[in-house]
C-alpha cells in the first residue's frame, strides 16, 4: 500500500477535494517504505524494515486554516478527515501570513529520482552490503562498522485551485568506518544515490580499509594556518553551511547574507569568482523532485555565480511583502568543479594538510559563518608534492566565507556525502590557503 | 536520501518545519491529543499476538512496544501566532533474537493481522542477518513485573491547557522583549506525551505515560549600523514536567551573579524575556574577550552541555565497545582504564552519577525500554572511573549480570538501543554560593546558558561558547564580554576542578533532542550541576572580520 502510482493517488486526492465545503482545501497524500542494516565489531548489530502511508488535509476560511490527518482510504473516512479539518479551521486562531494555495503549476514531466534497481531491495542485499565490509575486514587485522539505508516513497498534493503534483522517489545511503585493531588507524568511505546500482558497497569498504591502514600511528603537528587539500567529503561538509539563503532572515538583518546598514547581499561578491554553485531538479546525477513543498515549480537556478549572490529564498509570503517572485528552495545543489585530481593538488603544494573529511561541524558565530569541527578517519602532511605521514586531528575554527576567499584549485566534483547526512548534490574537491586550525586532539 | 525527506507536513510555515518532528509524526486536531484511542488490554491482546507468531517462528526472545507519541507546538513571532501543530504517531515496534541475532520490524498498522505481518518480518530480517552474526547477542537476566504502570508526575497536564492560554503567554513574552529593546522574537511551547506499552517474551506488560515540557524563545537584537546582529536564548530547561513549570513561582527565581534572574523548578517566561531583550543590547557593545587563559565559573545552564558531551557520551558503554564507532564515534574511556580502578578522570571532588529516577528530569521513567527497572548509579567516583552506562545485551561484555536499565527508542519506528541517562556531577559537600566562588577568583569569566558546541568523535577535544560571559576582575564581576570560546581537553577540564557550590545552587537543565545512532534518533537528557570553578582553561575569541 505504501507506494501510491500517479493515477491511484490522483484518484484518492480528488475524493477528498470533492467533500470541501471550505473556502479552499490543499491535501497531501505520502508514503515510504524503507529498510536498514547496522554492523560494528565486524558483526551485524541491528536491522530493520518500517512502512508507512498517510493523508493530511488542510482546510481554510479566509486566513484561518485547519489541519487533520488520516491513514484509512474508504470514502467515509476521507469525507471525515475533511470535515474534521474543516471544524478545526473554523476554531483557529487568524494567521496573517496564511497563503492562499497556488493555482495549476508546471512542473515539467516525469522527475529522474526513482530507480527501479532501489525500490527492490531486499533483505539479503542489505545483508550483503554489510558482508563485503566484514569480510575484507577481517582479513586485515580492521574491524568494520556501517550502515546501508534505502527507501522508496512518494508524495502527491492537490488543492481546490486545480493543483496536482506528483512525484516518486528512491534512495540508498551507504556509510563505513574501518578501524584498525590495535586503535591506531581510522578510515572512513560513504556513498549515496537514488540508483543502487551506481553505488559499490565493495569498494567503498576497500577505500575505507586503505585509509585506516594508512592512517596508523599519525604523528602531532603544531596548530595554525595550512594550505589543506580538502577531498569532496570534507568540502561539501563546509560548502553546505553557507547555503541557508532564506531572504527574509536577510531583510531582518539576521543573517550573514544582510548588508551593513540594511538590505541583502544579493549581487554582492562574497567569495572568489571561480565559485559557481547552482540548483537543477533535471540534472541527471543528482535529480529532486520537480515541486517544492507548498507545490511551486523547481527549476535550474544560480545560487553563487562568479562568486555573485544570485538568489536568495523567498517564501510565499515574503515575497508577497516585498512584492518579488518566490523562490522556492532547491532539491539539489551543484557546484562547479575542475579538472584537478587530488594526486594533482598535493603535487602542487609546499607544505599543507590533507583532510579526508571532518566531523562535529557546530555554528559559532551566525554573522561571518564562523564553524568549528575537527577533522576525523585520515589526516595526512603533505610535504614537497608528497604525502609525507599521517598526522593527529585538528579542531578548526573557520568560517566557509573566508575558505572560499582563499580558493587556489578546484577538483572534480564528486557525489556529496557529509558527515552529517547527505546532500542531494555534487561538490568538487578543493585546495584552500590559509585554513585555521585551532588545536589538536587526540581522537583516533 | 533520509525517510524524513519523504513525509511533507501540510499547512506548516518554515518555523514549523524546523520542529523535530519524530519520524512519521502526522498533524492531528487537538481532540484526538486527549483521546485514549486504545485500551491497556487491547493493547496486550495484540502484544501477545506478536509474542506467540515470533515464538512459533523460532524466535528466542521477542519485545514488543506499541507506541503513542503525541507532541503540541505553538510558535509565534513577535505579535503573531504563527503556527499551532499537534502531531500524533502511532505504531508499532517489534524486535526478536533468532539464531542469536536481532530483527526488528515496524508498522503503523496496528491490528491483529498488521501486527502479524510485522512479527514475521521481524523473524526474517534476523534469520537473513544471522549469516553473518559472529557475535551472538546475550541478553542480562531482568525479573518479569507482570502487568505494571507508571505515570510522569505531573501537576497540570499541558495537553489540556487551552491553545489559547499558551498563545496569550507566548505573546505576553514577545511584548515584554519588543518593549524593553528586542526587533525580532521567536517563541516557540513544545509539549510531548510518550504513551508506551511494553511486553516482552519473558511476562513483563508495562504501561507508561511520560509527560515533557519546554518553553523556549529567541530573542535578536540588530544593530544595523554596525552590521551586527545578537541573540539571547530563555533560561528555561526542558522538563520532565507538565504545564505547572510555566507557574514561574517566586520561590524558584534565583538572584545570581551579574544582575541575572535564573530558574529552578519553575519558570517565569514573561519576566526572563524581558531581561533578554535588554541583555541581547548589552551584547552589541560588550568588550571582545582578550584570548587566553582563565578561571571559569560556569552556572549549570551552561555546565549542562558540558558535562553531557564530556562525561554523559564517553561513559556510554556501546561507544566504548565500538557500536557506534561509524557515526558518533567510541570513546577514550576504554575498559582498561576502568579496569584498573585508578582513572583519574577528574580531581577529588568530582562525582558523577547516572540516573533514570530523577523527578523532573527528562530521562525519568519507571522502565525502560526493554522492560528494566530503573535506577540510580555512581559513573565518577571521587575523581575515580567506575562505571559506564549499559544495557542488556552488553553488561556481560564488561563482566556485570544487571542492566542499567538505560535503553530507549524514540518512537515505534526505531528499534531501541543504549541511550544516556541522566548524568549530573553532585554538588559541593562545603557550603559555597555562586557569589562566595566568584569572590576568590582573581581572572576569571563567569558563563551563562550553553551556546555553540563541538566535540571529537573519543571526546578528548571540545570546544564551548555559552550565551551570556561575564568578566571577573580581582573576585568581581566587571562587565560583559562576547566573543568567548573555551576549548579543553576533558581528562585536563575535570582535573581542573576546583569548587563546586553546594546543593542549594543545584538545577537541572538539559536537552530534547541528543542525536545518537544510525538511522538518527533523539533523545530527552537532562543534566543536574550546581555552578563549579575551573582553573586555567583556554579561551579563545572567535570575532572574525568579513
């Protein structure tokens, strides 16, 4: 039951329209079921399977607005959910910002995010992803730790203005961490896709061994500013804090993107010109959902164009104010890359770091985008062109802003995963000067 | 791509979005909050249902938990009430050992045949994973307590506060900043009920209904000229409370160092949005620390996140044994150095205790998650490691019989796994007040309220901001300063420890939303301290020019 085709929740959606005796009705129709694997101390540890389907309606009288919700689909119990609604919308308080919903939106065909290859998953699959991080493993004196999740889901909204969207969407997300047994070495590897089959589970448990073996015995080096080759992983873990471009907290003067005595940094230079991140639900490596959640349209859309703010996000409501046209959040961000491979930028540099990915990344100042975090799984110094040793971890305290000022390559974009969840996006490794590292630690 | 991408709320503003919402939490209308829906013995009817499939399946062991989790949000900003959402999630969770491996499988589909279906796929996860269990699980002897039930003691139940009352207060407070200076404020009343029952293959039947509280705001003041922008967040904790912390009784305001107005079991919104206005000004034209090292005195509004971090994630045993060594890390609180009964993790007057009984704070509940009875024990000892937090299927790995009864899953869709406890660091045993401590510090800064917050994946290395930092010159308080961060090594920070006031400067403060394990789940913490001293601690300043 959870995955609902085009047709089916068409059908269900247009029920619950059909029963508003309200100024207007919006209901959203969604399902998902998903699946995981855990393993640690090379051995599975848990795993599960969860489903899940469900209807919400929200009903309005001018600008007050009730919500209900339900997850039985007979005609009796959608004409109750609507008119539950409909009670709760007559009790609520008026909501000034309350949009009215949008009319018919184009969104353009059928999105690229479901794979069949993902949404067959099976038990067994999962259970071998975690058996091709075991058993290399422990054949190396490493020992395993990961997660592999997938999820196949769908979303369907229609209004009493004519809207109707619909999109499906799969997904996998693989993550591993080898550590060596004697707690020397620590090496990490993540993959994520909408198509299973474009992810290698083998592999990224084979560079994850690689790293930790490499990693063995790192020694100290002193605190202060590096040049840092960052690989993808460690570069869309920064580049992502800088893309919360909501306009409104601009306007307030409540975010890094207002201006000095007022206004926005929109076509402002902020960061070096070679710096071009964009948005595209269409684009074939990392495809979104062609609606945003209030059903406005996505389209391809620049963010940062030559180191220029090109767009900032406007809900509904605020740009109603300030009398502009929404701009809905992307499902994606793409930033450009080069031709650089890693190899090639530490070929390039003097004496630096290179980071692998970080970790613990935390807000300290809203104003500049000052974050701080460490750097964690292989760290390396680099000296004349060359990987000289592995060396201990770094807390950095430094502000994604500055790094891209201080831009001297860029490398070729990869599949973004961070340490914290991944990005629907594709960031580029990167070489940066003058990165601030505050302390060390002793984690392994 | 998360579960989480999948469910769309409707009817949300971008404030609401931001709520953590459980997985699979759907907005409700308000009636239903107050709803029973389900009786105790229906709910044992389907338990057993999943208890017999499991056991004629070959499962040797079978826990089932049906789950009602039901949350009230009601957010404005400044004159507005912006969004009033009431979820509910209902559901659940089994979980089996088959061949000496877990399954767990999940369902909102909570009839006889959708639990069934559930306990059967249960059964195959664990058969399809016990191919490669090298570790067959074994699980620690917990009594059976038959059928027993347990209740938050709470004085007014939130959900039945009217919606309006909560708006009023909410706006009371936004005027109250707007008047005394604030340009934009946020409030935000989060009201939670875990309504949880619990049977397991071993007799046990357990119902419990877990009441939480958290009012909270954000209040900003802009200083368009100078580019600069500041916040104060409230001084509320989250409580393991109802409705009657929002009393704000006099008995429970503190008059602390610095002119400060702080909370103990109940909370004064109104009044402390005020002060936040005024103090969010001060912000903007307060001194920039002098980096370097200092004597802190951190007040337990701060002190709380630092002890979770330093103390409450290390000493969690899965971390130390290498569960969760592929996302949040293991633990420099390896078993040798507790072995050895010698590990001085602290100096003498450092005692740290774990606790799932406290009354107020979050964690408190009768059983827990896997149907233990739940207790109170020592972590840190006189500066000493000896303990860690563990639960069933690990207290034999480090030689004990007894769960500490510390497990807990968020919702019915997770499976449950070792969470912390409530870990607080005892108070004083000399009589000290916060005043006495900061009037014998000769360069030191006294920290308010916890702020920004960073630790490596063992906890060696951390690093804290706070909201308020005051400077203390020669055993007085001089004036404000911004830009604070400490950073510290935590074996070196507890040693550091120099005093800690007594029991009555005692509070407890805490957390919602711990993130742990993968897939993610929260976690209600609440951390207990009185204020404490800290010798020549690293401070940072973190102003930058952009």
């Amino acid at each position: 039951m959870a995955i609902l085709s085009k047709d089916e929740a068409q059908q269900i959606l247009k029920k619950v329209i059909g029963f508003s005796k309200a100024d207007g009705i919006q209901a959203n129709l969604n399902g998902n079921d998903g699946g995981n694997i855990r393993y640690a101390r090379n051995s599975v540890s848990t795993s599960g399977e969860d489903s899940n389907v469900g209807l919400g309606v929200q009903s309005y009288y001018g600008k007050k607005s009730g919500t209900a919700t339900i997850n039985e689909f007979d005609d009796a119990s959608l004409e109750k959910v609507v008119k539950r609604s409909e009670e709760l919308a007559q009790l609520a308080p008026e909501n000034p910002e309350f949009m009215e919903p949008l009319g018919p939106q184009t969104y353009g065909g059928e999105s690229k995010t479901w794979s069949e290859q993902t949404a067959k998953i099976t038990p067994e699959y999962r259970a071998q992803a975690a058996a091709n991080s075991i058993g290399p493993a422990s054949k190396k004196e490493v020992t395993a730790a990961g997660f592999l999740e997938d999820n196949r889901g769908f979303n369907a909204m229609m209004n009493s203005k004519g809207l109707f969207a619909y999109n499906k969407a799969t997904g996998v997300d693989f993550t591993v961490t080898m550590r060596t047994n004697d707690g020397t070495g620590s090496g990490w590897a993540a993959r994520t896709n909408n198509d299973v089959s474009k992810i290698n589970t083998a592999d990224a448990s084979a560079v994850a061994i690689e790293k930790a073996l490499s990693s063995r015995n790192a020694k100290a080096l002193e605190p202060g500013k590096y040049t840092v080759v960052l690989e993808a992983a460690a570069a869309a873990d920064l580049v992502r804090l800088m893309l919360n471009m909501n306009a409104r907290q601009a306007d307030e003067g409540r975010s890094f993107y207002s201006k000095k005595g007022g206004g926005t940094k929109l076509g402002e230079k902020i960061v070096d010109e070679r710096v071009n991140i964009y948005t595209d639900p269409w684009h074939d490596e990392v495809p979104s959902s062609p609606w945003a959640g209030d059903g406005q349209a996505r389209k391809r859309m620049d963010l940062i164009k030559n180191g220029v703010v090109s767009n900032l996000f406007y809900d509904r409501y605020w740009a109603s104010q300030k009398n502009v046209a929404p701009v809905p959040f992307g499902g994606n961000t793409i930033m450009q890359g080069g031709t650089a491979s890693i190899e090639d930028m530490i070929k390039d540099t003097k004496r630096g770091v290179l980071v692998t990915r970080f970790w613990y990344i935390r807000p300290v100042d809203p104003q500049t985008l000052l974050y701080t975090g460490l750097t964690r799984d292989s760290t390396f110094y680099i000296e004349n062109g060359k990987i000289k040793h592995p060396i201990k971890n770094f807390r950095f305290n430094e502000s994604p802003i500055i790094m891209l000022n201080n831009l001297e390559t860029l490398g070729k974009q990869e599949r973004a995963v961070t340490s914290e969840g991944n990005p629907n996006g594709l960031i580029p490794s990167m070489k940066i000067r003058d990165f601030t590292f505050s302390s060390l630690s002793d984690a392994i | 791509m998360k579960r989480r991408d999948f469910i769309q709320l409707t009817g949300m503003s971008a404030g609401a979005m931001m709520m953590p919402f459980t997985s699979f939490a759907s907005p409700v209308e308000l009636s239903r909050l107050l709803d029973p829906l389900m009786d105790v013995q229906q709910k044992k009817q389907l338990a057993d249902i999943a208890l017999n499939t499991t056991k004629s399946l070959g499962a040797t062991y079978t826990d089932v938990r049906i789950g009602r989790y039901l949350n009230q949000f009601v957010i404005t900003r400044e004159k507005k009430a912006q969004n009033i959402v009431n979820t509910e999630s209902f559901g659940a969770g089994i979980r089996v050992i088959v061949n000496g491996t877990w399954g767990f499988a999940a369902s909102n589909n909570v009839t006889a045949e959708g639990i069934k279906k559930t306990a059967e796929r249960a059964v195959a996860i664990a058969k399809a994973n016990s191919k490669f269990q090298n570790e067959p699980v074994k699980l620690a002897a917990t009594p059976s307590y038959g059928e027993v039930s347990w209740k938050t003691p709470i004085v007014k139940n939130g959900f039945e506060v009217p919606v309006k009352d909560k708006v009023d207060l909410l706006l009371s407070a936004n005027a109250k900043a707007m008047e005394k200076g604030a340009n934009f404020v946020n409030s935000i009343m989060f009201l939670v009920n875990e309504q949880k029952y619990f049977a397991s293959s071993e007799g046990s039947y357990i119902d419990q209904d877990v009441h939480r509280t958290w009012p909270n705001f954000n209040v900003n003041v802009v200083d368009r000229a100078s580019g600069q922008f500041k916040s104060r967040s409230a001084f509320s904790a989250p409580v393991g409370m109802g409705y009657e912390y929002l009393d704000g009784k006099a008995e429970d305001k503190i008059e602390g160092p610095g002119g400060i107005i702080l909370y103990n079991k109940s909370y004064d919104i109104v009044e402390d949005a005020g002060m936040a206005a005024e103090q969010a000004k001060q912000m903007v034209t307060a001194k920039s620390v002098e980096p370097g090292k200092y004597d802190l005195v951190l007040e337990p509004s701060h002190l709380w996140l630092t002890i979770h971090e330093s103390v409450g994630h290390p000493t969690e045993l899965d971390r130390v044994l290498g569960y969760e060594a592929n996302y949040a890390g293991t633990s420099f609180l390896t078993l040798d150095k507790w072995q050895s009964k010698k590990f001085n993790f602290g100096s003498k007057i450092v005692n740290i205790v774990a606790d799932k009984t406290q009354p107020g704070s979050l964690g408190a509940v009768a059983y827990d998650d896997e149907g233990v009875k739940c207790k109170k024990w020592d972590l840190i000892k006189d500066g000493i490691l000896v303990n860690y937090q563990a639960i069933r299927d690990q207290v034999n790995i480090i030689g004990q019989k007894e769960s500490h009864g510390c497990c807990y899953s968020q919702n019915w869709s997770d499976v449950q796994f070792q969470r912390m406890a409530n870990v607080s660091l005892q108070p004083g045993k000399e009589p000290l007040t916060p005043q006495q401590m900061i009037a014998g510090v000769e360069k030191g800064i006294y920290i308010v309220k916890n702020g920004s917050f960073s630790i490596d994946q063992q906890r060696y290395n951390f690093q804290f901001g706070g909201v308020l930092f005051f400077e203390i010159k020669n055993g007085k308080i001089e004036g404000m300063l911004k830009d604070v961060a400490y950073q510290s090594n935590t074996q070196e920070f507890w040693n550091s420890c120099a005093q800690i006031c007594d029991e009555r400067d005692y509070r407890l403060n805490g957390a919602f939303n711990d993130g742990k394990g993968q897939p993610g789940q929260s976690n209600a913490v609440s951390h207990g301290s009185a204020t404490a001293r800290f010798n020549g601690v690293n401070v940072i300043n973190t102003g930058r020019n952009i």
